[in-house]
C-alpha cells in the first residue's frame, strides 16, 4: 500500500502545483483586465488556446469565468495547502486534498459536458482536460483513503495527548 499511496501522493502533488501555477497567471487572464498580465503570459494562452482549439479559453462563456472565479477564490488557496500539508506530512493534507478534488472534478464535469456536448472536442483538446479529472479523482480517492492516523471525533489530538480521566 506504500507504493500506491507514494503514486497519489506524487500525483496530488504535481495537480496541486500546476492550480497553484496556471490558476493566478494563465486561467486569472479571463476574468482579470488584460493589463495585469506580463505580454509573454497573454502570449502563451492564446498561443494554448489556438494550438489546441480551445474555444472556452479563446471566448470563455459565463459558466466558464464562473469557474474560473471559483478557481481562484477557493481552488488555488486549497491548492497551495494541499501542497503543503502532503510535502509537510500533515495529517489534515487529507482533508485538503479530498476537497481539492471534489471541486476540480465538479468543474470538469461541466468543462468536459460543454465540450463533448458541443461537438467541439478534438482528441488534442480532450488529452488537456481529461487529466484534470483523473487527478481529480486520484485526490478524491487519497482524501478518502489516507492512512493517516486519526483522533476521536471532534479532536486534532493523538490518543496520548488527550488527558485522562481518573
């Protein structure tokens, strides 16, 4: 089981550092002016947006700058924790990661739902936000699944640092 959880772990980690890096420089561009952005930054999401025919980044509707808002409100704060807590060992990296994943795969069901619903989706755009849901599920499933030794209900404390009753 050590190996397995080692792969999530490696996983969670490599999802959460990509939210905490695109969310704020690349996926920020659509619900922020422009000008906030480094040229090279707005260079290479449209350069993304063209090579892969994503048609949400290129005009993101509604739904999409929605999510995007939620990204970076809750999703990338979360993100920055989970990487924490996981490279820290933090038993609560559980918690975070469970959420984590709740949230991104949410979102990419809607995501996903537009683009296959649409008609829109090439092989090339798929293979770019597929891997988002599996990691989704990867830190569903390691949230779920820690081995993580736990308190009782209701306490961050170990078992030997709870007081005793005589």
């Amino acid at each position: 089981m050590g190996v397995v959880s080692a792969a999530a772990d490696a996983a969670v980690v490599l999802f959460s550092l990509t939210v905490a890096v695109a969310a704020p420089l690349i996926d920020a561009q659509s619900v922020l002016p422009r000008h906030l952005f480094p040229a090279p930054l707005v260079s290479l999401k449209r350069w993304y947006a063209r090579e892969f025919g994503d048609y949400l980044v290129a005009r993101p509707p509604g739904f999409l700058r929605g999510l995007v808002w939620l990204e970076l409100a809750f999703l990338w704060p979360l993100a920055l924790a989970t990487l924490y807590g996981i490279l820290a060992r933090r038993r609560w990296a559980a918690t975070t990661s469970l959420i984590a994943g709740v949230s991104t795969l949410t979102s990419m069901s809607a995501i996903l739902g537009e683009i296959v619903g649409s008609k829109k989706a090439t092989l090339k755009l798929l293979q770019m936000y597929v891997p988002f849901a599996v990691f989704a599920v990867i830190a569903i499933l390691r949230g779920l699944c820690s081995s993580a030794p736990r308190g009782t209900a209701g306490s961050s404390l170990g078992p030997s640092a709870r007081k005793k009753r005589a």
